[in-house]
C-alpha cells in the first residue's frame, strides 16, 4: 500500500518570510490537499546563533494571512510532537551515535584556532575554501586520526567534539527528483558535515533527516538553494537503515531577480520597490524594517495565485485559479526546472483581477481601514457604493482612498489651471444657471442630474465636451474618477452645489 502523503514546510526561524518560502508552503499544502494528506509545519532551530526573536510567531501570522494553515505544528500540535526541534534535541545524539558505531561518522576535536589553521595552511589560488573532507580529515584531530586510546582520553577529559559525517571517497550520490529527474553528485565534492554541534544540538542535516523520518514524511519538497545538500541528507538515509522509507525529493526551482539574473532578495525589493517577504518584517536586531505584500495593499488569494504560477502552470493559458481549482490541478511534474522571473507589474495585474470579482460589500470592509486613514469613519453601505463605482481603477488596497477620496472629503484642485485656460464669461454663466437649476431638481440621481446638465448646455448653446472636463475638476479636483454625474449623486446636492459654487469663486 502507498504510504500516506505527508508533507513539511521546515523553516528556520530567522526572519522576514520571502515570497520563495511562501510559494514552497503553498505546494506542499496543494499536494497535501490534493491527496487528502497531512501539511506538517516544523520549526528548524537548532541553530541558536541565527534564531531571532519573533521569527516564528511571524510565519504563523503569514500563513494564516494566506489561509494555509498546517495540519500539525507547534501551535496546534499533532501526533509527532514536538514540532519545534530546540524541543526534540534529546532525540537526535542517538542516531549520531548510530552512524559512529557503523563508521559512517566520526569524533572531531579540533578547535576553532585549528580550523581556522587548516584552512589558512591548504588555501591556494584554486582552493580558496579548503573543506573538512576526504582530502583533510587525516590531518586534523577526529576519531579518524588519532589513536583509539587518544579518543578514550579526549572523551573522557570532556574535550569538546562534534560528530561529523564521513563523507566516502570517489562514490556517486544518486536520486530521483520529482521535478529535475535523476540527480547526481560525486561525494568527493561534498565535504564532511558537522552533524552534532558541542552543546549537543544536532545542526540542521541531522535533524531534517531524523525528523522527516519520525514523523513519516513522505515527500520532501524544498527550495533550489538546498538540492547541495541533499547528497548529505541521501547518504544519511542511508546509513541510518532508513532508505526504502525516504521521502521522495522535489528541489523548487528559484524565484529570480525581475532581470532573470541571480535569486530574488530582499535587497532587490528595496531596489526597484516592490515587497519581497509576505508581511511587514522588522529584524529585532538591527531594527531593519521591509515590507510585505500585506501591507502593500495584495489580497491573499491574489497573492497565493500569483505565486503558484510562478513556476507552475496546469498546460492551458489560465491564470487565474481558486484555491480549490489549484488543489484539483496542481502537479509536482508541471513545475519547470528554470527559475521563475519574478514580475511586480504581473503580481499587480492578479490584485487587480481579484479585486473585480468582489462585491462592493466585500471591498468596503477590505478598503475600510485604508479610507479611516485620513477621514471620518464612511457608513459601510456609502463605502460600498463608491467601491463598485472605482474598484476598475484599482490596483491595490491604498488605491480605494486615492481614487476615491473625493466621495469624502472636499478635495483640493489640482488642476485649476485646465479650467483657467479656457474659462470664460459664458461658463460661468452656465455654471452659475446650472447650480439654480439643481436645487430646484425634484429627484437626485445621475439620471436627473445629467439631464438638467443637457438642457442647460442647450440653453446656453455650449459644447458638452467643453464644459464635462471642468465640471470634473471641480468635484474631483483633478481629471480621473468615474462618470461625473454619478460622483454627483453619491455626493449629494449641497456638496455638488458647494464644490462649483467655490470652483467659480476662484476665477
Ligand atoms: N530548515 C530549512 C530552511 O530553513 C529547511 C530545508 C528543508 O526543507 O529541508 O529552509
């Protein structure tokens, strides 16, 4: 029988959630969901150097922001508890023994000064980064090295060791990736990995094996910038007695800079201005700040579908798909092996599109918050009634106040030059005759309006192309908005009587 799907998303606790995480958690939770399997989300902090305060508490706020919500994890438990691995750090010594005992690993001594010795005696101009490997190990000092009586002593005097991995000489490392077929690497090239630190703490190579085993994960699916370690991670699958239970493996190709040249990063962002991580990020440490593309103004299911086109497609020319639509046609083999170009125009094109197919309803409690910024709290019926008449021209959330503030505020007139440079006695004339035709008007709609506007313009034998842009500058204070007579309507007789009333006193 199949064994039953299980996925993880691993991350470390180290900061801000790039959008490339954000797309791995979204795969796995597609293929999760697509074979009725389990979503585990596990936290990697074995490494307390790089751990930072709040890290965490932030990828459970982005994950719930994009509604993928782990089946276990550390806040909502699960069967393979614990879930963080700072929690499970008793587990690991034993398998780190295993692989000592079967000579797969070894003691290593050396301290930092004799690293650091190492690595400045071997550099050459071809090896400007000597490794802890094959080629090295028999001259530092490790269980390799030194006597069996020396271990003895060394262990019993409590010198401090790590356990590294035994890296065999001249073998190829194979495997079979869901995406870029069979990979192979010669181990030669991989160096000895420390797999046990000092304090006892298993770095990341153990724990990832250790635990995608204990908790039975039965597809590993990872970014690009980890298939170099995945030899490693194979070999210890295998000296572990554990291969015929390996997940199997899918290295998700990199989300590129917009120029297609190197790995998106936070940097880039800042670059050219567009977010990079999901939500706000203020590193504790340096109080660095980013933005997300939360707070940037993207919808979620926006955002989640921009991602999973980025380097997936379903074969056809689609690109707007529902959550349950990419659940039913997501495949692992449809991811292409070359990174993906990220596009901000194209991430803007997806807000847009989702922001149509909401209702004025939906969009006033979306836009609420961002109107409530600069003016008086709108009724939500009042705001929904302007979020149909605008949402066209909008491209992100901040854009409802700018393409909108009008419909509550007096706005300024920035353009009181367009309506200078052909003003004449005859418009104001018109204006002045308009404005005492509309407070006699017995229905207040645009209909009304737009019909008193005719007649008006007849009687004054004037051109309605001539006067429409004024008129709109005067309600809007400059040339965009939806039709004017509408913006008439939802404003009200006063305030359209006052905005034109005022115009006119300007000239
Ligand atoms: N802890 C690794 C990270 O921070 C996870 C890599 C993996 O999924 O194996 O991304």
């Amino acid at each position: 029988m199949d064994k039953k799907v299980r996925v993880r998303f691993a991350p470390s606790p180290t900061g801000g959630l790039h959008l490339g995480g954000v797309r791995t958690v979204l795969y796995n939770y597609l293929y999760a969901r697509q074979h009725g399997g389990d979503f585990v989300l596990r936290i990697e902090d074995t490494d307390q150097n790089r751990y930072v305060e709040g890290a965490e508490q932030y990828i459970y706020d982005c994950l719930k922001w994009c509604r993928l919500i782990p089946d276990e994890s550390p806040l909502k438990g699960g069967p393979y508890a614990p879930y963080r691995q700072s929690e499970r750090k008793h587990l690991y010594y034993q398998y780190a023994q295993q692989l000592v005992d079967a000579g797969h690993a070894y003691y290593a001594f050396d301290t930092p000064e004799e690293l650091e010795r190492m690595r400045a005696d071997l550099k050459t101009d071809e090896n400007p980064n000597p490794q802890y490997g094959h080629a090295t190990r028999g001259r530092m000092r490790n269980s390799l090295s030194l006597s069996r009586e020396e271990v003895m002593q060394l262990l019993e005097k409590q010198t401090p060791y790590v356990i590294r991995i035994k890296m065999p000489e001249n073998e190829t490392v194979r495997f079979t990736d869901m995406i870029r077929g069979e990979v192979h690497f010669d181990t030669n090239q991989v160096d000895d990995k420390v797999l046990l630190k000092a304090d006892g703490m298993p770095t990341y190579h153990l724990a990832v094996v250790v635990d995608d085993r204990l908790m039975q994960i039965s597809h590993a699916f990872r970014g690009e910038e980890w298939l170099s370690s995945a030899p490693v991670h194979i070999l210890l699958w295998k000296y572990l007695g554990w291969l015929d239970e390996m997940p199997q493996w899918a290295h998700l190709p990199l989300i590129l800079k917009p120029d297609g040249h190197g790995k998106l990063s936070k940097r880039d962002g800042e670059r050219l201005g567009f977010p990079v991580f999901a939500m706000n990020w203020t590193d504790p440490r340096t109080n660095e700040s980013a933005q997300g593309f939360r707070e940037r103004g993207f919808l979620p299911e926006a955002f989640i579908n921009m991602l999973a086109v980025l380097g997936w497609n379903d074969g056809t020319e689609q690109e707007i798909f529902s959550l349950d639509e990419m659940v039913s046609k997501f495949s692992i083999e449809r991811i292409h092996k070359g990174g993906a170009k990220f596009d901000f125009e194209k991430a803007k094109w997806y807000n847009h599109q989702y922001l149509q197919r909401k209702t004025g309803a939906e969009l006033a409690e979306l836009a609420m918050p961002y109107i409530m910024a600069h003016t008086a709290t709108p009724t939500p019926e009042y705001l929904a009634k302007v979020c149909e008449l605008i949402k066209e021209r909008c491209t992100l959330l901040p854009d409802f106040w700018e393409q909108g503030h009008f419909f509550f505020e007096t706005p300024e007139i920035k353009e009181l030059d367009t309506i200078k440079q052909k003003w004449d006695e005859n418009k104001k004339a018109f204006f002045q005759n308009w404005i005492s035709m509309l407070e006699s008007l017995p229905s207040w709609d645009h209909l009304s309006i737009e019909n008193s506007f005719n007649e008006a313009i007849q009687a004054a034998g004037l051109k309605k192309g001539d006067i429409m842009l004024p008129l709109r500058i005067m309600l809007v204070g400059g040339k965009y908005g939806p039709g004017v007579f509408l913006i008439a309507e939802m404003i009200g007789k006063e305030d359209t009587v006052q905005r034109v009333n005022h115009a006119i006193s300007l000239f």
